[in-house]
C-alpha cells in the first residue's frame, strides 16, 4: 500500500463528497445548436439512476442536485425513493428565473412588483420541494440585470433583490440554506445584479446565519484570483458552496480542471488551509458543467476525479515547511515547497486506495466496460430527451 497519502489524507479523502447535477446528464450544446445523444435521460428518474453511475464508480458523489421546473415530477417521494434504490440522495434544489418570458427583464429584481411576486413565489415553491426531498440548499443564480446605461435604476434593483431575498429566506426551515451564486456577465452585459462575491457576500449578510455565497469557479473575469476569494469567504464564514467547472474564456461550463489544473490546485490549497475539508465544514461541493461533445457519464466521472486529485495534492503540501519558508522570506524556496506538492503524482496512491474500498481502480475503464451505456442505449428508445428547459 503506498504511502504517499498520510491517514490524516485519507481520513478527508473518505469524506470528500462532490454533488453532481442532474442537467449534465441530458442534451447539451450551444447558442447554435443542441447535441442529441443515444440514451439520454427522459425524466428525472432516468437522470438520477445515470447520476448514480458516478458514485457507484467513484464513490465521490453521493447527492443529486435538481433544477426547478426541468425536474418537477408528480410524486417527489417516488424520486426520493428512486434515488435511494440507486444509492444516492437528492441535493440542492437550484431555483430558474431565466427561462419564462416575464423574467426578460428580471425576476427578484424586477420593477414590476407582479413578476417580482411571481419570481418569490417561485423560489417558495422550491423550498416546498426541498421540504419533501429534504434537500438542505436553495440555491439561485439571477439573469437579472440590464444591457444599456439609464436602462435601469441600480440602487431600486439592489433594494428590491434584498426585500426578495428576506422574504424567501424568512420561509426557510431551520436546517435549511440559501446559497446565492454571483455571475459577473451574461445573459446581462451593462451590469448584473448580482456580479461579484463581494455583492452576493453583502446581500446574504443581511439576511442572517444560513444564508451564504456560492462560487462558481467559471463567473468570474480573466485573471481573476479565484483563490483570494475563496480564502476570503471561508475567513469570514460565508462560502456555502461551490459549483466546479472549468473556462477558457466566460462561462464555457467544460470538465473541472481541464482549463488549468494548477488553478484547480490552488484553490483546493485554500480550502483545506481555511477548513473546507474538516468534517464539520458547511461548504458543499458540487459540479455545474454542461457536456456538450462528450459523454455525459464519463464526463462527470472525469469531473470527480480531477478534484479528488487536486485535494489530494493539496494535502501533501508540506505546511511546516512553507510555513518556515514564508516567515524567513525565502520566496524561491516557499514557491518551491508549493510546486513539489502540485507536481506529485498522485494517481496511483488513489487507484490503491480506491481498491481498499472496493471501489475500481480506473474508474474510467470500469464504467466503459460495465456495459450500462450500451444498456440505456437500446432501452431508451422513444419519447422525449431531456434537455435545456425539461
């Protein structure tokens, strides 16, 4: 058995959970065209058992993130049940104000107080769903914003977006959360109204303990230094999750880690320096990624392993000797303390310990050769595919 990783290592690597969404597993593409696939998801049940071919194969995925309207379904404790059958649980209910014609405007920002009303009484819909699921986090993500000058009235939409917020999370359970995702552009292109951690950190502190920010690691500008970030929010106590992707240039939603691995590695660093790892850590780590050319499947499976990885190299990095090199100054050697954990190869040292749990080796070739999407392929013949907005 190697021993590469410490028990200290393996102890965080045993609890390490990466949610995955349920979109990511039906047709997926771009403003110019949507991909269809053999075997994509009809319903939501068909979604979660593909999503359950994850964990069975990595072990790393134990919950299922919804999307309100795509996963609504008549009977919510039979999509409960479903998933427990295929041995995992539902996650966080991701609320959608983007997709209805009132929202051209806004939805929680919005001026008109009947489409603002119409986008709350939304968001307490998903809260009723999170009461029958017993989902943890409502998680919303606002298109809200404008695309010219004097189009609108900032200061009214940031008021109008807190009274929103205050009256979603005044209806909250008491082990519920709100988590509020930032976005810096698009769909909106003069502003967004919720553009940056710093105004989605003010908007939730004003609403109390269990609202917290969400960081999708693709919303943010080139060359931003998404690790402050995310030493920041865990410093003050307000990063409640995150949504791993991966961009080249905006929000290209590809495979975590496949843009810039060494990104990837220096924010798992901060996450486990500011905490994020321990087991009574309230960050909850999810994928958001459309597959749009590549399998879906083997996509998230792809997806949870590069941020195994990446945890795993940040819990080899040598603390004490960084810690000695930074207090004496010793710029190249602290760099270089950094560099040896990031170039550590530690695919091996997980094959073996993912062996020791009975999970396969190659998770990759594991499912390849399981034969389930040749399986889905033949059954799921008829009907309609899942897709954006179903």
């Amino acid at each position: 058995m190697s021993t590469l990783l410490t028990p200290d290592a393996r102890a965080v690597l045993e609890r390490l959970a990466i949610e995955v969404p349920s979109w990511a597993y039906g047709n997926s593409g771009t403003r110019f065209k949507v991909f269809g696939t053999p075997g994509t998801p009809r319903d939501p049940f068909e979604k979660i058992s593909d999503a359950a071919q994850v964990h069975r194969h990595t072990g790393l995925a134990p919950a299922v993130a919804l999307h309100i309207p795509w996963d609504l379904v008549d009977d919510f404790a039979a999509l409960k049940a479903h998933a427990e059958t295929e041995g995992v649980a539902l996650g966080t209910i991701n609320s959608n104000t983007f997709q209805d014609d009132d929202y051209k405007l806004g939805s929680l920002a919005h001026a008109d107080d009947r489409i603002r009303r119409k986008a709350i009484d939304h968001h307490l819909a998903c809260i009723d769903i999170m009461d029958l699921t017993g989902s943890r986090d409502l998680k919303i993500w606002l298109a809200d914003g404008s695309n010219y000058p004097g189009q609108a009235d900032l200061r009214d939409r940031q008021d109008r977006l807190q009274d929103s917020l205050q009256r979603i999370y005044e209806r909250l359970g008491e082990e519920q959360r709100l988590v509020l995702e930032y976005k810096f552009f698009e769909p909106a292109f003069y502003h967004t109204d919720v553009p940056d951690w710093g105004t989605s950190y003010a908007q939730v502190s004003a609403l109390g303990e269990r609202a917290l920010v969400c960081l999708d690691t693709g919303h943010h500008a080139p060359g931003t230094n998404i690790e402050f970030i995310v030493m920041q929010l865990l410093r003050l106590g307000k990063l409640g999750s995150f949504d791993f992707n991966s961009r080249f240039y905006a929000d290209d939603d590809l495979i975590v880690g496949a843009a810039d691995p060494f990104q990837l590695f220096r924010i798992l660093v901060e996450v486990v320096r500011g905490g994020g790892l321990e087991a009574d850590s309230p960050v909850a780590f999810m994928l958001d990624q459309c597959h749009n050319i590549e399998d879906k499947i083997p996509g998230q499976i792809r997806s949870v392993l590069n941020v195994q990885e990446m945890a795993a190299r940040a819990l080899l990095l040598d603390r004490d000797a960084l810690g000695a090199a930074q207090a004496a100054g010793d710029v190249l050697s602290a760099n270089g303390v950094f560099m040896d954990a990031f170039q550590t190869d530690v695919r091996p040292a997980l094959a073996e310990w993912r062996e020791s749990r009975g999970l396969p080796a190659d998770p990759m070739a594991a499912y390849a050769s399981s034969g389930y999407f040749e399986r889905i392929a033949a059954e799921r013949v008829g009907g309609t595919q899942a897709s954006w907005g179903a």
